[in-house]
C-alpha cells in the first residue's frame, strides 16, 4: 500500500502531457522498474480500460492498484492519481474567478512536450512488440492507424477493430459472431441528461453522466461539456470552457480534472469537489466490476481474439495521435534537441522518465529566461 501511495502520489504530481504518456509512464515504472507485472498483462489491462467508458489512464492506475492489493488498492491508487492533479486544478480556479485569467505555462510545455513524445515512443516500442503476435494484428493496426487519418472516429475504430480481431479468430475455429453487437457500447454516447437550473445535484448529474458515457480522447470530452455546459445549459462561455480544458492539459495527472475547474468557477469549492466526484465515480465502479473479468477473458480463444484487437487498435490510434503530437512539439532546433537528448537518456541510459520530464521543464523555463 505504501508502494502504491508513493508510485501514483509522484505520477499525480509529474505525470505531464496526457493519457499517452500516463500510461507510458506507468508502464515504465511498474513493468519496467518495479516488476509488478508482465508485458502481456499490462497490456490487458490497457486494453481493458478501452472497453468502458471514462478516462483510460485514470482506469489503468485503479486497474493496477487493484491488482496489487485489491479493493483497498483501487481506492488508493485512484485518489492518490487524481487528488494532485485536482488539488492544483483547484487553486489555478481560484486565481481564475479572482483576477478573470489562467497563469501562463507556455515555458513549461516547451521543455516537457518533446520528452513527453519520446517517452510515449518507447512506451510503443514496447507494447508493440508484445502486441504485434501475428501478421493479421500487425495489419490491423496499420488499417486503425490509416483510417485514423482519413478521418474515422476513433471510438469505432477501437471496438471495429476488437471485433474484427474476434471475427478473424472465430473464422478459424470455423464459428460466426455478430459484429453488431461488440459496437453496443457506442449507444451509451447517446440521450444526455438535460436539467436547465444551476444546482449543485445539477452539476453532479451532469458530470456524472459524462463520466459514465464518455469514450475517447480529450476532444471527445470537449465535445461533451461544450454539448452539456454551453449549448445545453448554457451555464459557460465558448472562452470559459477552452479555458478549463487549457488548465485541464497544463496541470500534471487526468484531463479529466477540467470538470473540477468547471465546477469551481460555476459552484465555488462545493461545485468543485463534486464535478471530480462526479466525473471519476462511473471509473472506479467501472474497474471494480470488470477486474475479475480480465484473466477470463485471456484464457477464452474468442474472448482473448477480441482482447487482442482491442490492445492493437488502442496502439494503432496511441501512434496516430503521437505522431500529431510530435508534429506541434517539434517546431525548432530546441525542442528537436530536448527530444534526442530526452531518447538517449531513455533507450540508452533507461534514466527514470519522471525525472526526464522535470528536466525538460526546467529546459524550457531557461529558455523562456534566455529569450
């Protein structure tokens, strides 16, 4: 427990950049350096998170702090993720309502980003190499990553590409399943909850809500509060929510943390404190009722085929979003530079990504100092 306490209180604090480089720094941390499981059940649990609703990286710290020490472990390594994160969230709110603008971190982003991309690079690397078990999953991957591109949603991409796995696997045990069905969770997306007057029960429901049916990125969740808060409610302005998301992207831990922004500045410290209940709730039930599943659905041929796709297709769509990550991180010859000496010190010297990222911090406040 104390293990635990102490990996997820140091990622809540340092873990920069977005879901991608959560979980790739997870993964360094608990496959890599500590040991606490194989590549293959890591990735499980990856592909896990993909199958419900909420945020993934946020899941997997709860998956893994369930697997280490059961329901007292998902409880600890959930909280200790996300309290950082809404904690700092919660005072750049405060500054917010009090002097009407957010603290700039441009210096920051400017160091950390081109580590951040190396870092989801190895993470890849990896994963890939347990992933990638055959032809046909190499080559699904490469169809999730082009069709990523051309514009497919990435939600029907994920679980398309889970069910494709099955229906490959089920084709040579010479059994048919239906495709329809492995797309229902899609629907959850639908009939959202409308309740015009601000209340604090609102806000919860509210949040509540989205925390329970939101699949995605980052952006799906901006398309959910700007549909709920603006359009719905019209509780917030267009400037109000880009605000909370930028607090959302710079602040270290879950995206999801944007709600305890959004909730401060609607309900003060009471609406922020149940926008993160809200919106976190629906992902500890969520893990705690398909954590048993897991191991079941390795040992199951069709199950596993299904599992399989999910883990290739969540990789196909973490390159594609990598890749336009790393087009806005490498803009000049100084992030350029971060970035291949942020690789050496990772493939070569395998230097603790956590302290890569606080270098690239501090490299970008010089530069920020120098110019």
């Amino acid at each position: 427990m104390r293990a635990l306490a102490g990996l997820f209180l140091k990622l809540g604090f340092t873990a920069f950049g977005g879901p991608a480089v959560h979980i790739a720094m997870m993964h360094d941390e608990v496959v890599v350096r500590r040991k606490w499981m194989g590549e293959q059940e890591f990735l499980d649990l990856l592909g896990a998170t993909n199958l419900i609703p909420g945020p993934n990286s946020t899941e997997l710290a709860i998956h893994i702090g369930q697997r280490q020490a059961g329901w007292r472990g998902l409880l600890l390594a959930g909280l200790c993720f996300i309290l950082p994160a809404a904690l700092l969230v919660l005072g750049l709110a405060w500054l917010y309502v009090e002097f009407g603008s957010t603290p700039q971190a441009a210096w920051l982003l400017v160091g950390i980003k081109p580590v951040v991309i190396v870092i989801i690079m190895q993470a890849l690397w990896r994963l890939g190499k347990t992933a990638v078990k055959d032809l046909w999953l190499a080559l699904l991957g490469l169809l999730v990553i082009t069709l990523y591109f051309l514009g497919f949603n990435e939600i029907f991409l994920l679980f398309g590409g889970a069910a494709l796995g099955m229906l490959i696997q089920a084709a040579h045990q010479g059994r048919s399943t239906s495709f329809k069905t492995l797309l229902a969770p899609i629907a959850l997306l639908s009939s959202p909850l409308v309740l015009p007057a601000f209340s604090l029960a609102t806000l919860f429901l509210s949040f509540l809500k989205i925390g329970a049916v939101m699949y995605g990125s980052g952006y799906v969740l901006l398309t959910l509060l700007r549909a709920e808060f603006v359009e719905r409610l019209a509780w917030l302005t267009d400037q109000q929510l880009l605000d909370a998301v930028a607090i959302g992207q710079v602040t270290p831990g879950p995206l999801f943390t944007t709600a305890t922004f959004i909730g401060y500045i609607l309900g003060g410290l009471p609406g922020g404190l149940l926008a993160t209940l809200g919106i976190f709730l629906p992902s500890f039930i969520f893990v705690l009722v398909s954590a048993p599943w897991i191991p079941r659905l390795r040992r199951s041929p069709l199950a596993a085929a299904f599992l399989d796709g999910v883990n290739i297709s969540a990789l196909g769509l973490m390159a594609a979003v990598t890749w336009q990550l790393g087009a806005a991180s490498f803009v000049n010859v100084y992030t350029v530079a971060i970035g291949v000496i942020a690789g050496v010190l990772l493939f070569r010297f395998r230097m603790n990504s956590v302290w890569l990222v606080l270098g690239g911090g501090a490299v970008g406040l010089l530069l920020s100092l120098s110019t």
